[in-house]
C-alpha cells in the first residue's frame, strides 16, 4: 500500500497586490511541516507542484528541511486553485477595484465573519452552474481538472511509493469531496476549515484510493509558536 500526502501551501499574501506568493509566517510554516516529516524518518519517491508560486515556495522550504536527496519535482497545473478573485467578483463587481475588498472588511465590526459570508454567497453563485459563462473555470470544470490530476498521480504510481504533493485547499477539499461523496455545501466548509501547511493523506493501492486522515497540523501546535495556525 503506498501514500499520497496532499499538503496545502503555507500562509499567502491574502490583501496584497500579489496573493501568490508566502508570507514570513507561511515560509515557517512549510518548514515546520518540514522538521516534522524530518523526525518522523518520513521519505519521499516522488514529489509534485502545482505550477503557482505559493506551491514551489512551500515545497522547497518543506523538503529543505529533509535529510534525503529530494528527487526532482514534477510539475501538474490540473493541482492548481480554482481563481478565487474571479469567483468573488462576479459575486460582488465592486471588489474588482483595488483596494475594495479591504476596504470593505474595515467597514464591518467583523472583517473575518463578513468575508467568510460573502465567500460562501460568491461559491454558491459559481456551484449552482447557472451563471457558468461568467466564469474562466466552472466549477464542473474545476471539479474535473483536480480530480483527473489526482488520477494521474494514481496510475503512475509504484508499489509502495511515498508521494508528496503541494497544492491549495480548494483543491484538497474538492479531491475529499470526490473521495467522499460529500455535497457541494459541505465542500465549501471544508476548504474553509483547512488549515496552512496541513496534511492530507490518502492510501492507495492499485484499484483503490482512500481517506487516512484529512488536515492534519500537529506539526504546527508541536513544533510552532502562538499564532503558527492559519487558515487564510
């Protein structure tokens, strides 16, 4: 039985004119995640990116910590994030102006709350399909490119292999959703929920992939400081 280790990216540039790119914070957090996988002998046959730079970031500060000589990374944009800035404007038009969205969120008594409100309203606008010729990427469409990459990484896979693989919550959660059957609804508050540089991991073998644990960031409350456990 081999292991596929889905590893969200470490804390980005959220409000700044370049999303994608790590915070200080996020860098620290794929290297925790790093140290930890390093104390638990962990080892890696295969190590795959998606093609954002949030995602080569975290891989390299993550494996840098590793005593292993990392094999070279390979690269499949089917991992990447749906756009996210896309989805919340065509929700609310205004926040394409720069600056509109912060803007906003200092005008409310709850910035956090008022944005994760308005994220679910802009998700559901895009799930429902009705509105799909707005959009660069439906969700369908989406759903399909993450589910296919994971696919990809299955059939290409050895016997026993240790897979390492970073990408966005979006995606993980969306490759839960298919492996669980759950509802859109339930999808969403999943990617919410996810936390930065957590784990998730899945078994395979060669007829089956499933579940072993989801979002896992004991690496962080072990090994980080106060305020090492993000989720935006």
């Amino acid at each position: 039985m081999g292991q596929i280790f889905l590893v969200r990216h470490g804390q980005a540039s959220f409000g700044q004119a370049n999303y994608d790119q790590l915070s200080e914070l996020g860098t620290q957090q794929a290297r925790l995640l790093g140290r930890w996988f390093a104390q638990q002998n962990q080892q890696f046959q295969r190590v795959i990116c998606g093609d954002m730079r949030r995602h080569e970031q975290t891989a390299a500060a993550c494996l840098g910590e590793l005593t292993q000589t990392i094999v070279e990374h390979e690269r499949d944009a089917g991992f990447n994030e749906y756009n996210h800035h896309e989805v919340l404007v065509r929700h609310r038009p205004e926040f394409a102006e720069p600056g509109a969205i912060q803007k906003y969120l200092r005008s409310t008594p709850n910035p956090q709350r008022a944005f994760q409100e308005e994220f679910k309203l802009a998700m559901a606008r895009w799930m429902t399909g009705q509105q799909d010729a707005d959009y660069g990427e439906t969700w369908s469409q989406f759903r399909l490119r993450c589910v296919a990459a994971l696919q990809r990484v299955h059939a290409a896979a050895q016997p026993s292999q240790d897979i390492i693989v970073f990408t966005s919550g979006g995606t993980i959660a969306t490759l839960c959703q298919h492996l669980l059957g759950i509802p859109d609804r339930q999808m969403v508050e999943l990617n919410w929920n996810l936390a930065n540089a957590a784990v998730t991991k899945l078994f395979y073998q060669p007829d089956q992939l499933a579940l072993s644990y989801l979002n896992n960031f004991s690496h962080l409350e072990l090994l980080g400081e106060a305020g090492s456990i993000t989720y935006r």
